[in-house]
C-alpha cells in the first residue's frame, strides 16, 4: 500500500460517530448505488457521521468508495482488508467494516456481472448494426460507380418468389425484426436448381436497403426513358411525312 493510500485510509477513523451496523450499511449501500452518478445529497451522511463540514465529509466517502472498488474488483480476502486499515482503528470498526462488505460482496459481484453482460450484449448488437448499414452503403455506393455489364446478366439468378415475417428479437414489443425469405432461380440450369437465401431486417437497415432501392428504380426508369425516346421521335417524325 503506498502513502497516498496509507492516508486515505486514516479517514476510516471519522467512522467511529456510526453507532449501529445497520446504518453502516445504509452508508455503504448509497455509495455503491451511486457509484456511477456520485451523491447530489450528501447532508444526510454529513449529519450521520457527525461532521461539521462537507469539506470534512469527502475525503471519507472517497475513501469508502476506494475499499469498495477493491472490495469488489480485486478479490481480497478478510485478511487482505484488514491490512488496509489503520493500525490504531478500533477492534469493533474494523469488524463491523469487514462484515458489512462480506454482507454486501455477492449481491454487488453479481450487479457487476450483468453489467458486463449487458455491455457486451450492446456491443455485439451495436458491431451488427454497423455491419449491416456499411454492407448497405456499399452495396448502394457500388451500384452509382459500378453498373453490372448486360452481357453477365444470363448468368445471375433471378428472384422468384419473396415472404416475409415478423419476429422479437426479445420479450419487447419494440424489439421487432422482420425476416426475409427470398427464392432465387438460377435460368442457366435445371428447373430444380433453386436457391433460398433467408436473412432478418431492422428498422434502421430496411431503411437504408429501401434507399438503395430507390436509387435502382431510379437508374432502371431513365435507361427505359432513354430507350423509349428515340422511338416516339422516330414514330412523331413518320407521322409528320405522311
């Protein structure tokens, strides 16, 4: 243990005006709850340890807070704890310190434990999305740079038949996605060589394919206009002879 910590934990001393394990409790249970967000209210444990100052109480509270975090993060033991505090605090304290965090240990192990789940379930979820928009954009940025060259369009399947449905992807109702069930013949074989390609869609990702559709409508419109054109010239101009 190094000096700045030698004295941080000289403020467990300032402990000594609790005078029942259950408000002890009460005083460790507030600061793990507000861990993330620090105390707004801090006039009530002012008033709990008997202080006279907030300027008296802060130093404590980040003191608990440093037991707390090694408590939980760096799987001490009983003994380990006892090393921690100074060499002069009373017999009772440092008992009823290491017991009240024993009492809390395995509830807050367990809070952090699904913290950790959940971020990681976030993240994964968060990484797919991404996947599936940048997957989008390409294929949307690949069709105004890359136009596919008619004389390889006999051997690209076509879509035969499309379903849908819509699934949870958990008990929220908010939480839906639709899966797609596409059918894909290939004309440069037999009438048996069929391909089913099945995949799901969010909101955010149907967006962005919807977009890229427009776009291919768009592209598809102006070359059956440019097609068109010359030919009701020619039709306006034969009418015009005779």
């Amino acid at each position: 243990m190094d000096v700045v910590e030698d004295t941080l934990y000289l403020q467990l001393h300032k402990l000594s005006a609790i005078n029942s394990e259950e408000a002890l409790h009460q005083l460790l249970s507030t600061l793990w709850k507000t861990r993330k967000t620090g105390l707004r209210d801090k006039s009530h444990l002012q008033s709990l340890l008997n202080l006279q100052s907030l300027s008296d109480l802060d130093p404590v509270l980040a003191c608990l807070r440093s037991l707390i975090r090694k408590w939980v993060h760096e799987n001490l033991t009983a003994d380990d704890l006892l090393k921690l505090f100074p060499p002069d605090l009373p017999l009772d304290l440092q008992s009823i310190l290491v017991l009240s965090l024993q009492k809390f240990e395995s509830q807050w192990k367990d809070e952090i434990a699904r913290e950790q789940v959940k971020t990681t379930s976030l993240g994964m979820s968060h990484s797919l999305h991404n996947d599936h928009v940048a997957q989008l954009s390409r294929h949307e940025f690949a069709s105004e740079i890359t136009p596919v060259s008619p004389c390889n369009l006999g051997t690209l399947p076509r879509l035969k038949s499309m379903t849908w449905t819509m699934e949870n992807c958990n008990s929220g109702s908010a939480n839906k996605v639709a899966i797609i069930n596409l059918k894909l013949q290939d004309y440069t074989k037999s009438s048996a060589d069929e391909i089913e390609v099945k995949f799901q869609l969010t909101r955010d990702t149907l967006e962005a394919m919807l977009r890229s559709l427009t776009y291919i409508r768009e592209q598809l419109s102006s070359v059956v206009g440019a097609a068109s054109g010359p030919s009701q010239k020619k039709q306006k101009q034969s009418d015009h002879v005779v």
